[in-house]
C-alpha cells in the first residue's frame, strides 16, 4: 500500500462504529486525519460524500469508503500486520460475529436511550440474551484469545466500554456478561488502543449526549 496515500476518517465524536476504525489504525499505526462533524447539522461536503449520512466515512485520498466493517476489511488487506485469519471460513466466521456486533451496538444505543425503566429492562434482557450468543465462540477458542488481536476485538470494544459507562451511570444499566465475555470484555478495554481510542472526556460527553435525549439512565 503506498504509504504516501492520505486517509481521512470523518467521525461524530460518541461513535462506536467510528471507534472501531481508530483502534484498527492504531493498532496498524497508520497515520490519518480525523475530522469530526455534527451529524445534526452535517455540512454540504459530508452529505455530498456519504450515501446514507452516517459515520464513519473514510477518505483515501478522494475516494470515499463508507460501513464500518467494510473500513475495517479494508484497512486490514491494505496494511500489515493481518488481523483477519487467513482461513477464509474462519474470516466468515469473524465478518459474521462483527455483523453481530453491529446489530448489538444498535439495541445497546436503544438501551442507553430508553425514556422509560420498562424500555431499560426489555432491552437489557435482550442484550444479555444476544450476549450469551458470544459464549459459545469464545469457548472454541474462534475469536477473544488473549495475545491474538482481532478484527473482532475492535468491533466490539466499543460496545463493551459503552457498557462500562453505562453502568455508571445508573446500576440498572448493569448488563451482566456470561464468564467468558466478561473476561473478553476486561481484557479489551485494558489494550491500549481502545482506551486511547475515545475523546478524554468521553464519559462526560456521552452522559450529556444522552441527557439531552432524555434518558433514563442518566436522569437523576
Ligand atoms: N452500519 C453503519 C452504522 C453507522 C451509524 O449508525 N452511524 C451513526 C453514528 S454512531 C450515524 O452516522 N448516524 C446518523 C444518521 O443515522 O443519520 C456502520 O457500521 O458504519
């Protein structure tokens, strides 16, 4: 990959989709530029370039990419080291659990937006139910070892330190992991390149986010 190319990554400060692609380009240490925007009111230039008007969207030079795990598949065949496996049904298999993971990020964002304790409760059931989907991969061993990064880890440590905070913020946000995610959930927001892969005042900043919506979780 011509390491001259400029990548630009256009962000909206709270995004979990937009934070999957930071980790990976730390963890790749490649350099780019990040632009955030305010998706309530997008300028001209971002809705010109993003077919749906959502982050991420990602400049490489002036071609655009757009869908987070596309970004991430992209990143991973352009720059070493490979953090997909090199089995291709093992990289189905990883490509599918990341869909997974992004259908889980949603009904978390519903979670975390919930006006009402019985909208909390009934998402919250649902995400633990979907979280104990996770057990039975992480047990084979398919994604989640310790000392082996993967294109899976960086699509859901997002979700995971939004967890974090959540139950921060409100103890009935507490959404209980089964043993091996809550191992797996531990270990990802130790790594370096999630921890430094939010704004300093990310806690702050999602606990307004989330008041001006009105949410339960942060209602005192
Ligand atoms: N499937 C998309 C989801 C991205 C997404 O939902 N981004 C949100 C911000 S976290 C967004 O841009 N929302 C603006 C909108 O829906 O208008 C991906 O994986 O990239």
């Amino acid at each position: 990959m011509d390491g001259n190319v400029n990548i630009k990554l256009v962000s909206f400060a709270l995004c979990p989709f937009v934070q999957r692609s930071v980790i990976l380009l730390d963890k790749k240490r490649i350099e780019y530029e990040l632009e955030y925007i305010d998706l309530e009111q997008p300028p001209e230039w971002f809705k010109r370039l993003s077919p749906m008007g959502k982050v991420p969207l990602m400049l490489v030079g002036d071609e655009v990419l757009f869908e987070s795990s596309v970004i991430l598949d992209y990143l991973d065949e352009s720059y070493d080291p490979r953090f997909h496996p090199q089995d291709t049904l093992r990289r189905a298999q990883h490509k599918a659990w990341i869909e997974f993971g992004s259908a889980l990020l949603m009904t978390q964002h519903g979670l975390a937006t919930a006006t009402d304790r019985e909208a909390v409760l009934e998402k919250k059931q649902q995400l633990e139910a979907d979280l104990g989907q996770l057990t039975s991969p992480l047990k084979q061993g398919l994604f989640g070892g310790a000392g082996q990064f993967s294109l899976v880890d960086a699509a859901y440590a997002p979700l995971f330190m939004r967890f974090d905070r959540l139950a921060r913020f409100d103890p009935i946000g507490q959404v209980s992991y089964p043993e091996p995610v809550a191992a797996w959930a531990a270990r990802l927001l130790s790594l370096p390149s999630v921890r430094g892969s939010v704004v300093d005042d990310f806690s702050d900043r999602y606990r307004r986010f989330l008041e001006q919506k009105d949410a339960w979780l942060v209602r005192a």
